[in-house]
C-alpha cells in the first residue's frame, strides 16, 4: 500500500476513535450530569 493511502487510513481511524472518545464522554456526562 502507497504511504500516502496508509496515512489517510490512519487519520480516518484516529479520527473514529476520537469520535467514539467524544460520543462516550457526551453519555457519561449526561449520566453524571443527572
């Protein structure tokens, strides 16, 4: 696989976790929050 190609790869699985990062921390803020 070219660099470049492996690299968007990688940024778009970062960037899924910090998604997942984000929706777990919306959930667990609304629960403290209540």
């Amino acid at each position: 696989m070219p660099a470049p190609a492996a690299i968007v790869a990688c940024l778009d699985h970062i960037e899924s976790l910090i998604g997942s990062v984000a929706a777990f921390e919306a959930i667990f803020g609304i629960l403290l929050v209540d």
